[in-house]
C-alpha cells in the first residue's frame, strides 16, 4: 500500500497553518493514495437532480477511475450503476440525456434503468443466464439538489457530516433550484488547486481587481469560525448593501458553491489525473426568481470572465508545484477554509504523524 509522511504544516490550527508540499499536488503515489482513500470512499457530487427528473434521464460521471451512470428508473426511483457493460467492458452510456433503456453499442447487450439485463442477442444455448446479470450498483442521496454518489457501500451518509453546514442554508432552498447552463472548462493542474482557490477570498484583490474584488472585497469576507473540517463556508459582504451578499461554501473533497441574489453556482469537477480535471460550471436558477435571457446573458459572460481569471493563476500554480526549491507559505486568516481542507485530506489519508515528512 502507498504510503506518504504527514507535512507538519497540516497539523497546526487554522490561524497558524501553511500550505502543502509541492509534491501533494504532482506526485502520482499521492494521487493513488487519494483515490483509495479519498475518492474511493467519499460521497462526490455527480449531477443535479433536475437533470435526472424524469423516468430514463441519465448522468455520467467517473470517479476515481470508476466509470458511473446515475439514472432515474422507470419506477421513480433514483439509482447509480457502475456504466460498465457486463459483457466486455465497453462504458455503456456518454453524457447526459434521456433512454429507455440503458444499451451498450458494441453487441447490443441492453440494461433496464434498473440496471438488469434485458436483452443480449445471440446468447442463446450456451448456459447463460440473462436474469442473473445485472450493473453493480452504488449507493445514492440527494441533498440541496446534489445527486451524491459514493464507491464505498459502508459509508456513513453523507448528511451526517453537513451538521454545521445545513444552519448556514437556512436561508436558502437549493433543493428547488434548476439547471439553466453549464460551462465546460479544461482544468489542467491537481483538483486540490481548485478546492484551495474555491476555498479562500484572499485572492479576490490579485487576481480579480476588475471583476469580483470591486463588489465583494476580500477585506469584508467572513470566512465562518468552526472546528468541523467537513465544510467550509465564506460570508461576502458586498461593498455596497445593494449589490446583495455572496455566500461561498463547500464540502471536501469536491462539493463547491455559491449563492448570490440572482443565481447559485457550482463547479462540477471530475477528477482524472493528478493533474487534470473536467470542469463544469452549473448555473442554478431559483424559481422564485427567474432569469430574463439578458440576464443570464450578462451572469454567464461575468461568470467566464472571473473563471478565466481563476484558471490563469492556477496553471500558473500547478507550474510552481514542479519546483525544486518551493518551501510552502504561511497561510492568511482568509484562507481558514484552505486550512481546514488540508487537515481534512490528512485525516482521510491517514498519514503518519512524522514532520519531517514536509518538504
Ligand atoms: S461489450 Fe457491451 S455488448 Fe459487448
Ligand atoms: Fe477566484
């Protein structure tokens, strides 16, 4: 099994805490050890549940190389089956959409939406038992709208750990929220980037001067104080009252969004390599107050202008995580929430306690 040491930085409390290693965002042993232990037993956010609504509405997702299907069934029932064929091996489904039946294009084998196999041509006469196949299943639950899925049967539920953080949307009903677009984006640098960057406003003033430091201005953020490394959650004040708050929040190790008064966001991530990522950023209407099409117009062209923004500094970081003489920096009180991710991931990865293990 891989192992890792534990960096020292991820033992000291929030306030007095450092960034990781360099080698925690290139190192493929890290990245394997993640996937067993991270994204091998982690609920992960795959789809909204709008987008599943209807009986045969499907969603793709890979997790931790775990190619995954979640559909609806014709029953009403919302169910998450490995979207890999029983008979070869070929990944049955691509996307998202709408089927009546969940068929594989390389011979034909087809799947109810209840993962059973319905039809395979030409297996007849040789013993095989079409009623005894079916697709592996996983276990599934919706929160706020998310479709959660998770690799490890034995996990506890994943609402369990939003104590904390089910107070903080007492304002909000997500749960109505619907999809109105999404914004595919290549996200070439380690997930944790992302996380991090998602996970602190100290950066608003550096990277966006133009765009969200002028409205929400990292001075007036209000990163919540807790002890619960599960969630993290940054209050916006606006610089001016009208503008409206931005609630920014999320869950380790992939649940990331924002709410303001005119939308909710979040950024879809599926993680492929210690490097890369796909990246989609929902935009979540809420019913009560619907977007005219100049408006959502207007929401998206910010929305890219500020993402774009994001992904330049964090190309540029992935770049600097190859250096040989890179020591992490001291972490600002604006980043409580990047400290408390990185003590999260150490738990999870179980890592031995050996400080010097940090470098
Ligand atoms: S691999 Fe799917 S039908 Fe053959
Ligand atoms: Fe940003």
């Amino acid at each position: 099994m891989t192992t890792v040491d534990r960096p020292a930085e991820v033992t000291t409390p929030p306030d007095d805490a450092y960034g990781l290693p360099a080698r925690y965002y290139t190192d493929p042993a890290i990245f394997r050890l993640e996937r067993e232990r991270v994204f091998g037993r982690e609920w992960v956010p795959v789809a909204r549940v709008d987008e599943v609504e209807h009986a045969g509405d499907f969603v793709t997702y890979t997790l931790a190389g775990e190619p995954l299907v979640v559909v609806r069934g014709d029953d009403g029932l919302l169910r998450a089956f490995s979207n890999v064929c029983r008979h070869r091996g070929m990944v049955l489904m691509a996307g998202r959409g709408s089927c009546s039946a969940l068929q594989c294009r390389y011979h034909l084998w087809t799947y109810g939406t209840d993962g059973r196999l319905r039809q395979a041509p030409h297996m007849g006469g040789s013993g095989f038992d079409r009623r005894a196949v079916s697709l592996p299943s996983f276990p599934v639950q919706v929160w706020q709208g998310w479709v959660f899925t998770c690799l490890d049967p034995t996990a506890e539920p994943f609402t369990e750990r939003l104590a904390g953080l089910r107070g903080r949307f007492a304002p909000y009903d997500l749960s109505r929220y619907r999809v109105v677009a999404r914004l595919p984006c290549d996200a070439p640098w380690n997930w944790k980037l992302q996380v991090e960057n998602y996970a602190e406003s100290y950066h608003h003033a550096g990277t966006h001067p133009g765009t969200l430091e002028p409205i929400f201005p990292a001075r007036y953020s209000i990163p919540a104080e807790h002890h619960d490394d599960d969630w993290f959650f940054i209050d916006h004040r606006p610089s001016l009252p009208e503008l409206g708050g931005l609630l920014v929040g999320g869950a380790p190790p992939l649940l990331l969004f924002s709410i303001d008064q005119l939308a909710a966001v979040w950024f879809r991530l599926q993680v492929d390599a210690v490097d890369h990522n796909q990246l989609e950023i929902y935009v979540l209407e809420n019913p009560d107050a619907p977007l005219a099409p100049q408006a959502l117009d207007s929401l998206l062209a910010s929305i890219t202008a500020i993402n774009d923004e994001d992904c330049e500094v964090l190309r540029a970081t992935q770049a600097g995580m190859s250096s040989r003489v890179y020591q992490p920096g001291r972490l600002s009180h604006l980043e409580r929430g990047v400290a408390q991710f990185h003590r999260w991931l150490a738990a999870r990865l179980d890592i031995g306690a050996d400080p010097h293990g940090a470098g």
